[in-house]
C-alpha cells in the first residue's frame, strides 16, 4: 500500500509540474499580447488577466514545490483560469493583432 502511495505522490507531482508549466504559458503571453488587443477582442483587460494568470502561477508553483498539495481547490480553479484564458481569450486576442483571423488554410 506505501508503493501505491508514493507512485501517486510522483504522478500527482508531476501533473502540478506540468499544470505550473501551463499557467506560466499562459502568463507569458499574456504579458507579451498588447492591452489594446484585450479590448478590440472585447475580452476583459489585460490587467485583470495578469492579475489572474499571476495569482494562477503562484498557486501553481506553490504545488509544484509542495507547499501546497498537488490537488487542492487553489491549484484546480488556477489550473481552470490558465486554461479559460488560452482556449477563449488567447484566440480572441491573437486574431484581434492581425486584424482578421486565420483558420487553418487562410482567412476566415
């Protein structure tokens, strides 16, 4: 029974290792995207985006090194908000920069 618990102790780690990874992708683009990208995608601001992908990035670290455990409500709802901001927000911004958006096989 100890080895099946330490086999979910690494697997559990090594999903925080890799959602941790996940925020921090989501932050540096956050970062890097232009403020007036958030508004012309009508999305909130950039500034309450990086507000939330950083508090999601602490969590997410904090469980990565195990201050917190891997799989508490902090480190699931900031694994949640990284991942709202790269499937609806990032597209929405990235097509908003080029002025129209791109499918797979051109413009749409």
């Amino acid at each position: 029974m100890i080895a099946v618990h330490g086999v979910l102790h690494i697997i559990f780690w090594a999903l925080a290792i890799a959602a941790f990874a996940f925020e921090v992708f989501a932050l540096v683009h956050a970062i890097r995207t232009p403020a007036n990208s958030f508004v012309a995608a009508g999305k909130q601001t950039k500034n309450l985006w990086l507000i939330i992908l950083g508090l999601a990035t602490l969590f997410g670290f904090s469980a990565a090194v195990q201050f917190l455990e891997p799989l508490n409500i902090f480190t699931i709802v900031a694994f949640i908000a990284a991942a709202i901001y790269l499937a609806d927000v990032r597209p929405a911004v990235s097509g908003s920069r080029g002025g129209s958006s791109q499918g797979p096989y051109g413009p749409w």
